[in-house]
C-alpha cells in the first residue's frame, strides 16, 4: 500500500498569524517613521499639524497593541528553523537583533505614551477620533513636566533612529540571504509564498495517492 505524506505544515516558515501580524506591525513602523519626520521638518499649519500628531499617537498605540500580540504568538509557537549551514555567530547576530527590534517596537510607543502623558498642553490623545486614550497617571499628575517630557522627547526621538538603523540592517541581511546566499531565510516571511504553498497542498496531496 502506497504511503500518503501529511499535508504541507509551513515549520519552514512563519504561520499566517505571524506573517500577518509582520506586516502589519512593519506597515505601521514605517508610517510612524515617516510622521515623525514629517512632524520634525514639514512646514504645517497648527490644524494639520495637530491632525498629524493625533495620527500618529493613534497608529503609535495600534503598533503597541500588535506587537504585543506579536510577542504573545511568537512566545507559544516556535519559528522556523534556520538554515543548517548558517554559522552559530550569525544565528546569535540574527537572535539579538530580532530581540532589538522587538524590544524598540515595545519601547518606542511607550515612550511615546509616557511623553504625551508629561505633555505640559495636555492634549487628550482620542485614538482615531473615535476611542479615548488616558494618559499614564504617574506623569499626567507630576507637577514639573516640562523637564521630564524634554528628557522623554529626547529618548523617543534617538530611539526613533536607533529602530531605523535596525530596519536597514534587517533588510539588508534579508537582501542578502535572497540574492547572495540565495537560502530559504527570506521566503520564511513573505506573505504571498503562503497562498503558494496552500494551493500545491491539494495537488501534492493528490499525486501522493495516485
């Protein structure tokens, strides 16, 4: 009797969850880099400029929240295994930097959070104009803001480059495993390889019995 293989299960890649959550978290990270940019240099009005930040605190929060998540499904279901060949220095390089790039994406929006709560305006941060966000209350109550929300500021915003170097160095290592290496490190994360993979299932499946 002929032996049917199981199903394709993808531990050679991410699962959609994480794939997803990648994305989104990613899409959010750049838009809030941009923004921030935007605020620092862009001549605009007080209106738009305004419009800007609460967009930016709002999608800020919404990165938090899926990071969050991301860390929470990362934790109870293991990632793919790396290739065999790849040295043990580059598997610690590649282990401390997704620590980075987590730990950033936590601290980042929660120095962002700790900076509009020791805001001297006190503006009420309303997540997309529709949910109210408080603000921490050990800094919404401090008495002297003012030098705590500049040290704030300052910590956020070199941060800010420090995640951004990380995202460079992260794409240029995927670049590399792609098109030097050409091992199966970047397809692990690529969305569109799961539709892929779930359409070959059913023919493979197929071709196993006959």
């Amino acid at each position: 009797m002929t032996t049917v293989p199981m199903p394709i299960d993808g531990t050679s890649r991410y699962g959609v969850v994480a794939i997803i959550l990648h994305w989104l978290i990613a899409a959010g990270v750049l838009l809030l880099i941009g923004m921030g940019l935007a605020m620092d240099h862009a001549s605009l009005d007080p209106m738009r400029m305004f419009q800007l930040y609460q967009l930016h605190k709002s999608i800020g929060i919404s990165v938090l929240l899926l990071v969050c998540l991301r860390v929470g499904w990362r934790l109870t279901h293991a990632a793919p295994a790396l290739p065999a060949g790849m040295p043990v220095a580059e598997r610690r390089a590649a282990h401390l930097a997704h620590l980075a790039l987590y730990g950033l994406q936590i601290v980042l929006p929660l120095s962002g959070w700790a900076m509009v709560s020791a805001s001297v305006l006190g503006i009420p941060t309303v997540l997309f104009g529709m949910v109210p966000w408080p603000d921490l209350p050990v800094l919404a109550t401090l008495q002297d803001k003012a030098p705590v929300e500049a040290a704030l500021k300052g910590f956020h915003h070199w941060a800010a480059w420090t995640l951004a170097a990380l995202i460079v160095l992260h794409v240029a290592a995927v670049l590399r495993h792609a098109l030097i290496l050409r091992d199966s490190v970047p397809g692990r994360m690529l969305p569109w390889a799961v539709g892929s993979s779930q359409r070959k299932q059913p023919e493979d499946f197929h071709n196993a019995i006959h």
